[in-house]
C-alpha cells in the first residue's frame, strides 16, 4: 500500500486525487463479495482474444439476467422448440397458451437438440444420423434449408463465435465450422471419449470440457488450437450412462458434471485439471440449468422425476422438486423472466413446466416421441456457447 503523507494537507490533496482517479485507500475487497452490476466495468484480463469481456469475476453469467435480451433476441417470436428422437419432428409450443402451435416434420432421423447460434439470429434443429442442421427463423419460428454437418449430436459456439463446433459421438470426433459458410475448419479425434456429447467453457473462454459418456471422463480441449490436452478419468468411471451435462458454476470456480450411473454430480475444479468430490442428487441425474440470478443451480434427476435445487457456487443442496405421478425429467431451459422450467420428459411424451419459486407443476404438454433437447426462446445474454441456451 502506498505510503500516506505526513503533513496533513498533503494527506487530504492525495486523497483527494486518489478519490477522484476512482480508487480507494482501503484495501481491496475480496472479489467473491457480491455480483457487480450489468453495466459495471469489465475485468481487465478478456480471456480468449475475441470474446466478449467477462463483466463479473463472481458470476460470468451477470448480462444473462432477468430479461437482459439483446437487441436480435428482442426481435424473437416466444416460442418453446421441441426436437424428438424417435418421431423425427419439432414441435413448437406457444409459452404464453401451452398450446403447440406447430409440427415440422424433418425426416426419418433423430432430431436431439435446438440449438441457438452464437450470435442469436438462427436456431438449428441437430440431427445426428442424417447427418444435418435445420435452422430456424427465431422471428417467425419457421424451418428453413437443411445444412450438412457431420453427425451433429450436439452443437457448440467457441466464446469468440469464430467456430461452431458438431459434436460428433458417433465418429469419436469434434468437427470445427465456419459458423457462416459452415465450411469445415478442423476436425479433432477424440478416440478415449466414447459418447462425447456435452460440453462447457471455462470463465476465459480458453478451455473447453466435454463429457464422454461411455467412458466415464471428460476430454479438455484448447479453444484456439484445437488440440486435446488431457483426459480426466472420474473417480468411478461410469461407462453405461456416466457424465452428461456440464455446467460451469458462476464464479468460474469449479465444473459440475451430471452422471447418470452416479446418481449425482462430479465436482471438477475450474481449470479442469482434477475432480475434487460429488455431489448426490437423484437417480439419473442429467440435465444442469441456472437460475436467471445464477444463484441455484437446477439439476433433472430423470430417472426419479424430481429436480435438485443447488447452492450454484457450493453446490450444497437447497431443497428437491418432485413431478406429480413421476416423470422423465431431460433437457431444457428456463425462461427468459426466470420464473419458469422448462424441460422435456424423455421417455413420456410430454414436456414439463415447473415454477421456479417453490417447484410446482404449472402445466404438463403432451409431445411427440422421444422429446430431447428442448429449446425456450429467446434467452438473455450476450452471445450463445450452443446446447439448449447456454448465454453468456
């Protein structure tokens, strides 16, 4: 700390200056203290060259909040997107009715996720064994041209929107596209990572990890390179059903993965270097989603129907959701003003949608078969990373 003057006058003229540069005499706060507000100063590292700055240190999901669209999104129809495995269709719920408004059927394949684009404008429908995107028009919540992508289990957005990336489990790969031309910029096996399918970046953007289902790890990716860094093994390698979503938590401290033998979650530390302990949650445990404050932290137990309500920066349980008559609890989102859940019932022809103020079943919607990766549109946020709406 800078020495203070002796002379009191020149005490208060340093202090003054001091004051006026908008620095304080005290000691800096610990930054773990509270979220800074949305039009605060960023922090002054970036992270990944290209990528928005993170405004928040405690919460890199701080212009994700509570109706803090952006422009583009504000253009959005409100619309619930919901792909099926087995009847190879979208189906489009109106949010405000809970009616379904619209079925688009897209052929014999197996549609898994909507997935917003980086930069908001398109959603694309993924289907991995034909081989294709279908984008639709978020204004008018129509399908447009199929575009082919190699086996698109899953889709992702590098931070800087330079590339999406088809997460290929079928071939073992990760497959890097120009987001614009969708002309192919890499491709990077991932031969120990059987059923690569979710993923999530750290708080600089630098590092990418993808679960690997059938092989009870995760592979660590360098954004920039493309290159592999290492693979980590869970303490209990899971190999039938094992890790599934992962969800960075909001101060960039740690990595929650989801796995679904373990009945819980795997707690890997923020530089994806070791698994520190797990977390019990509930038989399936599978889908991970945050509260618009990123202060709970949502996670679909689909084999128990129920959802656990966790402390999103200790990962400390908060209380437990269970759907009236069971369900099958998969993928979604919550809404944009935060006060709903959305998510697809896997295995029952239906779509769920939970208060998020005490948990209740606000509506039950019948679907088509084998509703997956469901998508609530518009969302909060800057920029898109892909899934079902992951924003930051």
């Amino acid at each position: 700390m800078t020495a203070r003057p002796r002379h009191p006058a020149a005490f208060l003229l340093a202090l003054a200056l001091l004051l006026a540069a908008g620095c304080s005499t005290a000691d800096p706060a610990p930054a773990a203290i509270a979220p800074v507000p949305h039009a605060a100063r960023p922090v002054a590292d970036p992270g990944l060259p290209g990528m928005a700055p993170v405004l928040d240190p405690h919460n890199v999901y701080a212009a994700s909040g509570a109706n803090m669209l952006s422009d583009v999104a504000r253009t959005a129809k409100p619309l619930v997107y919901v792909p099926h495995t087995r009847s190879g269709d979208v189906w489009v719920i109106d949010p405000a009715t809970f009616a379904v408004v619209a079925k688009y059927p897209l052929g014999a394949g197996e549609l898994q996720h909507v997935v917003p684009s980086w930069d908001m404008k398109t959603l694309y429908a993924s289907d991995d064994t034909r081989h294709k995107l279908t984008p639709f028009d978020p204004t008018t919540g129509r399908p447009g041209t199929p575009i082919p992508v190699t086996d698109p289990y899953n889709l992702y957005f590098t931070p800087d929107g330079r590339s999406a990336i088809s997460v290929a489990e079928q071939r073992k790969e990760l497959v890097f596209y120009d987001p614009h031309t969708w002309a192919v910029q890499d491709v990077l096996p991932t031969p120990d990572c059987a059923g690569i399918d979710h993923a999530d970046f750290t708080a600089d953007g630098r590092t990418a990890v993808f679960t690997c289902e059938f092989a009870g790890r995760v592979a660590v990716v360098d954004v920039a390179t493309h290159k592999l860094l290492r693979t980590i093994d869970m303490p209990k390698r899971n190999m039938r059903m094992g890790p599934q979503d992962i969800k960075l938590a909001p101060d960039g401290s740690v990595f929650y993965i989801a796995d679904s033998d373990q009945n819980g979650l795997w707690v890997l530390d923020g530089a994806a270097t070791k698994v520190e302990r797990t977390i019990p949650t509930g038989g399936g445990a599978h889908g991970l989603y945050l509260s618009r404050d990123a202060t709970r932290l949502y996670v679909t137990n689909r084999h128990e129907g129920s959802v656990s309500v966790l402390d999103a920066y200790t990962g400390a349980p908060v209380t437990k959701w269970r759907i009236p008559g069971g369900g099958s609890p998969d993928m979604g989102n919550v809404t944009a003003d935060g006060t709903q859940l959305w998510l697809s019932g896997r295995y029952d022809h239906a779509v769920y949608v939970l208060s998020t103020v005490d948990g209740h079943l606000i509506h039950k919607i019948a679907v088509g078969n084998g509703p997956h990766g469901l998508c609530v549109w518009p969302q909060p946020g800057r920029y898109s990373l892909g899934h079902t709406g992951i924003t930051r």
